[in-house]
C-alpha cells in the first residue's frame, strides 16, 4: 500500500514538471516577474520595449502582466507591441 501510494506521488509530481515545463509565455498570462526570471524571455521584452531596459522600475509591477499594465501605460504599451512580444514570448518555448 506505501509503495503504491509513493508510486502514485512520483507520478504526479513527473506531470505536474511535464506540465509546467511545457507552460508557454503570454503577455495575457506570465508576469512581468516570470518573464524577468528568464533571460530569453526579458530579452525578448527589452527587444520590443526598450524602455524597460531598467528592470528596477519593473520590480514594482512583478506580479503584474504587460496585458494588466497596458491600461495605465497604453502609450507605451500598445496592442500592436504587445502582439510582436506574445509572439516572441511563445516562439520560446
């Protein structure tokens, strides 16, 4: 009964890796904190928002999406850039 149920453990924690290693970028989804965590990612965003080249300044806004931030910065943070980082983000992966 121990064995099966440690079985069952293991096997659970190798799907919940599976899944979070096949977790996609979005600017819908990641924060700007998950994206900061990857140098692939916070490149991509610094590639179209060179802007944001002060990652302090971001800190503020880590727990934050770019999708959430837009409304306060949509000069900045425009629907078009955003399709061009999604698209990067998701290239990624």
């Amino acid at each position: 009964m121990k064995k099966t149920l440690a079985m069952t453990f293991i096997a659970a924690l190798g799907y919940a890796s599976l899944a979070v290693a096949g977790a996609k970028f979005s600017v819908e989804e990641t924060t700007i904190g998950e994206i900061l965590e990857s140098e692939q990612a916070k490149s991509a965003m610094i590639e179209v928002f060179p802007e944001f080249s002060n990652t302090a300044q971001l800190q503020m806004a880590a727990g934050m999406t770019l999708k959430q931030i837009q409304a306060y910065s949509s000069d900045v943070i425009t629907d078009e850039k955003l399709a061009k980082l999604d698209k990067a983000l998701k290239a990624i992966n």
